[in-house]
C-alpha cells in the first residue's frame, strides 16, 4: 500500500474482532512509534505492550470510548493495547513526541491489517498501579488494537466534526474540506 493511501484509507476503529493480535505484530507497531520524529532527538517516549486477555479487559475498563461511537460490546473489545509513556526528564515537552509516534503506530497497525484507536482519555493513576509504570514515567495515551469488526468512512464537510454511525453499523467521520483548511503564502487574501 503507497503511503499515501494508507493515511487516506486508516481510520480510527473502535470494534474487533475477537482474534489475538501477534506479538511480532505489538513489536512491529511499538517499533514504529519508537522511530516517530523527536524533538532534538531526545526520544522521551516509552511503550508497554498489552495482550493478556485478563489485563486487557482491565485495561478496557480504565478507558473513555467517544460517546458517538460508544463503549465496545463485550464481543467487540480490543484485543491488545499499547501504552504510550514518556520521560519527562528526557524531555518536559514531550507531548509532540508522543503524539508522532502515537500516529506512526496506527499507520503500522493499519500496514498489518489491524484497526487502533488513539485514547487520551484513561484513569491514569489506576493505570499507573495496572502496568507497573515507574514514578519517573508519565502515561500520554494508550492506543486499542485488534482485527477490525468495523467499518469507518470519511466525508468532506464545510462545518460539522460530529461522528455518526449509519443504519448500517459504519461509522461516518466528517472530515473539514481541504479549501477550508489550506491556503498557499499567506492566510489572508
């Protein structure tokens, strides 16, 4: 796939299939968020790998879903989570870092045919205590993994950000109209 239909055709899944994600998958996806772009090259960022069936619906439960889409069924939850932490000591304005590499995985995971979903919105000190992150590391986001069991479209629209999901279970994703967003040299004018 060129990478230009990647980023064009990877949408942000929140329903999976109920098939493990492959450890040489999670380290693929993990290595491409460790090779993201970094600020001075100072590489803050960390990452834990989650795929035990127990520790995931833990997980699970420490996450906020967009309330559009709503909270995955049982049936539907994901399969693997990967945290995202960073080490401000490293770098105090990490918060670019992350989201590079944040990006760069769900580029990955969609390479692998697999659908993410990019999650800001956890209870970070349960967290914390659940993954065993070490005082000196902060949790950025977690991103969900697993085999998509939906199907997300976007559509250009001059003013709305709303997501719906249609009679037909796809979630519609507005996206601003490239004429709303760009302008050449200057914005005025």
């Amino acid at each position: 796939m060129e990478l230009e239909q990647a980023i064009a055709s990877r949408r942000t899944i929140r329903r999976f299939e109920q098939r493990p994600v492959a450890a040489d998958d999670l380290r693929a996806i993990a290595d491409a968020g460790r090779l993201a772009a970094s600020a001075g090259n100072r590489q803050p960022c960390r990452f834990i790998a989650v795929s035990e069936r127990e520790l995931v619906g833990r997980l699970h439960d420490c996450v906020a879903w967009l309330a559009a889409a709503g909270d995955p069924p049982p049936q539907a939850r994901p399969m693997a989570y990967v945290a995202i932490l960073a080490d401000p000591e490293v770098n105090r304005n990490y918060a670019s870092d992350c989201a590079a590499a944040a990006q760069n995985m769900l580029l990955a995971a969609h390479g692998h045919g697999l659908g993410g979903c990019w999650i800001g919105s956890v209870r970070r000190d349960t967290l914390q205590e659940l993954l065993a992150i070490p005082a000196g590391l902060e949790l950025y986001a977690v991103i969900a993994l697993g085999y998509p069991a939906e199907r997300a479209e976007t559509y250009d629209a001059p003013a709305t950000v709303a997501v719906t999901r249609s009679d037909d279970g796809v979630l519609r994703v507005p996206k601003r109209r490239l004429q709303d967003v760009l302008r050449f040299q200057r914005w005025g004018g």
